[in-house]
C-alpha cells in the first residue's frame, strides 16, 4: 500500500471499516453528522476551506470566556443543589483552598489530583455531568433532576445483559475494546476484550465494542440478551429505523445483521458509572489483533464491583 499510495491515503484506507456480511454501498456526505448534504453544512465546509473558521470563533472567545469563568464555578461547584451533591460524594472537594477566578485551570488540576487520589475520578466525572444536565434542565425547560448515583442493575431471569465499552486512543488511532455478560443475579458469564489499530475515531470504535459485545453473546448461544453502551451517539445509530447514513454505515449494518439473529435484543444507552465495570476492563493492556476471552471468571486482579 505505501508503494501505491502517499501516507495519508494509505492511513485512511487502513482506517476504512469493512462489512462481514457485504453492505451495500451508499452515497453520504461525511461533513455532517446524519450523512445528508445541507446548504448548511456546506456552508462550514466553505469556510474551513477559506480559512475564515478561526477568525470567526476568535471574535466570539473573549466573551464566551468571560460568561464561563463567571458561570462554571457557582454551577459545578457553590450553589446550594451542587453543594448537597458534593456533600454526599465527595465532601472533600469543599475543602479546595484555591480562588477559581483567579485561576481555574490550578483549580481544576487540584480537583483532579484529589478526585485520583480519592480513586473517584470516574465518579466525579458522572457528577460533574449529572449537574451540568440539571442546569440545562432548569435553564431550558424549567425541570429540576434530583441527583441520584445510579449503579447497574441485574436483568431479569432468562434475559443476559450485556456491557460494552472502549478506550481509544487518538495519538496513537489504536483502542481495546470490553464486553462483559451477566446473569439475573449478577454472576459473571462472560467477559472479552479486544486490540484494534487503525481506528479512526472514537464513535467508530464505540460501534465495534457494541459489534463485539453482541458478537460473542452470539457465539455463546445466548438467546434473549440487553446491550449496555455508555456512548447514546453509538446506540441512537444502531436503534435508528431508517437506513444509516453515517460515515460508519458498515459497522451499523453488521450490528443491526447480528441483532435480527437473537431471539430477543434490546441496545440501550446507559450513562457511566452503571457501565464502571466494562469501563475499567476497557482499559487492559492487550497486544493489537488479540482477543481474550474469560469464562465465568475474570481476568486476574478483577473483581465484580456490583455483586
């Protein structure tokens, strides 16, 4: 290929996703998220190419800056529903002695240093979303969400639930992918994971942990399974009625093929801390093209966190 093709060609071929079960080809246009062509969309792409893009974000950043460093700290952080919340999952986040105004990004690093050190971090990133969803709630549509730390939960009996997730890697376009399969109480079923290279983005990958997941529950004989993915962008795709038109139409295609074959199958999207364990198994080291594979058991230094 390197003989053929100039470097970024050759990568990007080595990045192009290929169908198992031979999707046909369709036209879409990759510069907008659904696949369809807008005057919109080219519109943006126009001016990227005229390289008026940076001076059209540089005359808005002074003030988005001035409205953030205002906002961010009484939202995240010091009004009275973010402090409740706080106070219950990580009390020792008040106790921060630096000025956020005078400089936020000490401050973030401190917070991140405490969370790690408190082995929280993904937790309070489940938080810091969870609050910012509230504010939008409040300030778009006048709802309130009462904080609650949500866990996962067991399917019923007879029905297996399914866990995926990924770590990529974007320096590197590499990523390992985890499933894991659960029973009704709990029990560990099954659980794998998988090294790729050449992926080209983050999506991408999310659609191969599900492609994975649901490609192993197959091959274990389950019949009625539910699919938890933490990325909503994966799933909405693979759930959509209508033909997908996304730039990874294929990995959808073969999904949505590997879907019709169970008996029952539901693709659900979840948010991060019920999905902690394939999370945390996303991040093995794993040697590229290998898949594991473990047997009612886990991989050693693992533990089942929701038992």
């Amino acid at each position: 290929m390197a003989t053929w093709f100039d470097p970024a060609d050759a990568t990007t071929i080595r990045n192009t996703p290929l169908s198992y079960y031979g999707a046909s080809d369709v036209l879409i246009w990759h510069e907008d998220s659904l696949g369809k062509f807008s005057v919109r969309s080219g519109y943006l792409v126009t001016r990227r190419i005229l390289g008026h893009t940076v001076r059209f974000r540089a005359e808005r950043l002074s003030i988005w800056q001035l409205l953030w460093k205002s906002k961010i700290y009484h939202t995240l952080f010091d009004c009275p529903y973010s402090r409740k919340v706080w106070s219950d999952v990580g009390i020792w986040m008040l106790d921060i002695d630096l000025n956020f105004s005078d400089s936020p990004i000490d401050y973030w690093i401190e917070f991140f240093r405490r969370a790690h050190e408190h082995n929280s971090l993904d937790l309070c990133l489940s938080v810091l979303s969870e609050i910012w969803r509230n504010r939008n709630g409040c300030f778009h549509q006048t709802v309130f969400f009462h904080y609650k730390v949500q866990r996962w939960t067991a399917p019923p009996p007879g029905i297996v639930k399914i866990n995926v997730d990924a770590a990529f890697q974007a320096a590197t376009c590499s990523a390992t992918l985890a499933m894991v399969a659960r029973g009704s109480n709990g029990e560990i079923m099954m659980c794998a994971t998988l090294k790729m290279d050449n992926v080209p983005s983050a999506l991408h990958v999310e659609l191969m942990a599900i492609h994975l997941g649901l490609g192993e529950a197959r091959e274990a004989g389950y019949g009625r399974i539910v699919l938890e993915s933490d990325s909503s962008l994966a799933v909405n795709e693979v759930n959509k009625p209508s033909d997908s038109l996304h730039e990874w139409r294929v990995v959808v295609v073969d999904i949505q093929f590997i879907i019709s074959e169970f008996m029952s199958s539901y693709v659900v999207p979840i948010r991060r801390m019920p999905n902690f364990f394939s999370h945390e198994l996303a991040k093995i080291d794993c040697i590229v093209g290998e898949k594991k594979v473990w047997k009612q058991s886990l991989p050693l230094g693992y533990c089942n966190p929701d038992i």
